[in-house]
C-alpha cells in the first residue's frame, strides 16, 4: 500500500498552496485533483480578478496557469483524473479510482481541500437542463443570452449584479427570489429595483423547468399559493455554495451549515484531519487569497508535528 506524510484532496487555490508549502517544507506530499486538470473554481472566474496580492489577472483561467506554473516548477507530486471513493478515518487509509482501477493510499496526516459547489433548486427538470449544459454566465455569456428571455435565481450579490448584467443584453430578465429579504449589497438592490428592463418577483419559488432540448419555461409558486408558468429561455441559478464535504460526513464535526469545523490551525473534531478553503469557510469570507494563507498555515502546522515526531 502507498503511504505519504500528507495526502492533500483537491486541487484549487486551497491545495495548491497546501502542496507548494509542503514541497518547500521538505514534507512527503501528495495532492488528488479528481478533474484533468488543477484550478478548481478559478475555471468559473470570468471577470478580472484585482484582489490577490502581487497577481492581477484577466480572469480565473489566468490565474490558474500562474498558480499551476508555480506548482509544477515546484516539482509537486500530483495525479489528476483521481476520484476520491472512501475515506476510512480509522485505518487513515483513502480508497481512490483511477482509470477504472482502484487502490488504497495510507496517510499520516490528511488535508481537506474540497472546495464547494454551486446549490441546486432540486426541482424536476433541473438536472436534465444541467446534463444538456445549459449553464450560464452573466459576464461571459452576454452574448448567448442576447436578446432572450432570461430568469436568474436568488437574492444574493451573484443573483442581482448577474441581472444588472444581463439587463443591456437580454429582452427581458426576471429576478426570482423566495423571500422579500435580499442578502445582496444594497448598492446592487438598488440598481436593480431601479432598472426598468429588470422585473423582480419577490415570495415566489421554482417548483420545476421544462424544455426537452432547452429550458422554454418555468413553473412557479407565490408565498400564497398562487401558480404560474412562466416563459424562459435560460435561467441562471444563483443560490449560493454548499461545501464539498459528503466524503466525510459522520467522520469529523461539521456545523448546521455544512461546514467542517476546525480550530486556529485548521484541524478538525479528528488531530489528523485539515480542513482548508470553502470546505470550512463561511461564504461571506471565503476569497482565493484567504484559501491560499489557509494552506499555508496547516502546512507549517503538519511540519513542526512531524518535526516533533
């Protein structure tokens, strides 16, 4: 069986600055990224990205060639098209698919890098549109959705600067949300409620989409029971992230929201399990910078227990 010092699962900003720290602290390290290539959500980054320290870039897709760059001139140890099936916290072994062929790698510490994806309405019909890829961008699909119908959403900032967007583009957007209550920057409520070519529908939920080669409408329900369907060409779903934790769930402590809880080192209710990134990061404080400083601080952590040891 394989052993490393420290099994890193995925590879965003998170891992990515988790192994590079590893690899100069001078830690046996390996990294599963369980996608082709490494970069996690910076794939989904459409507009430039002014905040990370010493690194502006275009987009995520930039962004993800230098901390790639990086990686690999560091010589980091790394599989991708890796698939995490099991996670036995007990042995401290990790059953992994690759190619259609499994094995079992044994650690000694394990780090949880599995960032977050986007929630989902979980209504009929959701799903297939999905598996067709009908999803979209407001920054980057513009022109996709030009002169078309389109309904986004939520009634966070994504949910409401996405309508803004789309609103010099599309014929007509609605913006959907289940409560009357935004939690959306007021500067981006009001520039929505004001724009005239905008149309906010405020106590109203999706109840399921419809289209068998592409969404045509959609049904929807008021906060009194009133129905109606309504005729799209596209919707943007904007609900915010859930974490990546389903591997181990019932193994490490997580709070009502999901998230893996961990101290001022990043270790979870188990001495050796880490969590890192969007895994154990409330969405208002998530950021590509803050995940990379997690990384950097348990693999300091990991090095001065191994020291120890």
């Amino acid at each position: 069986m394989r052993h490393v010092d420290v099994l890193i699962i995925g590879g965003g900003p998170a891992g990515i600055s988790a192994a590079i720290w590893c690899k100069r602290l001078g830690i046996d390290c390996l990294l599963l990224e369980e996608q082709s290539q490494l970069g996690g959500q910076l794939f989904n980054i459409f507009n430039e990205i002014i905040d990370y320290p010493g690194m502006r870039t275009k987009n995520g897709i930039e962004m993800q060639c230098e901390m790639v760059k990086h990686f690999v001139e560091m010589d980091c140890l790394y599989e991708v098209n890796t698939k995490v099936l099991f996670i036995d916290e007990r042995s401290k072994t990790v059953k992994v698919k690759k190619q259609a062929k499994e094995q079992e790698i044994c650690y000694t510490y394990l780090i949880l890098a599995t960032g977050s994806s986007q929630r989902k309405l979980g209504v009929p019909g959701e799903q297939q549109m999905i598996d067709r890829g009908e999803v979209y961008s407001a920054s980057a699909d513009g022109e996709r959705l030009k002169g078309k119908t389109v309904a986004i959403i939520g009634g966070g900032d994504r949910a409401f600067e996405g309508a803004h967007l789309l609103s010099s583009k599309a014929r007509e957007v609605y913006l959907i949300h289940r409560s009357t209550r935004f939690k959306a920057r007021e500067q981006y409520v009001e520039r929505v409620i004001s724009n005239p070519c905008i149309k906010v529908m405020t106590d109203t939920e999706v109840t399921a989409i419809h289209g068998d080669r592409h969404v045509t409408s959609i049904d929807l329900e008021s906060k009194n029971k009133e129905y109606k369907n309504l005729l799209v060409d596209a919707i943007l779903i904007r609900l915010g992230v859930a974490p990546n934790v389903e591997l181990i769930k019932g193994k490490v402590a997580t709070a009502q929201n999901g998230l893996i809880v961990t101290d001022d080192v990043h270790q979870s209710s188990n001495p050796f399990i880490y969590a890192i990134g969007d895994a154990c990061t409330t969405p208002l404080f998530s950021s590509i910078s803050s995940s990379a400083g997690q990384g950097t601080i348990v693999a300091k952590h990991i090095s001065s227990l191994l020291t120890e040891a």
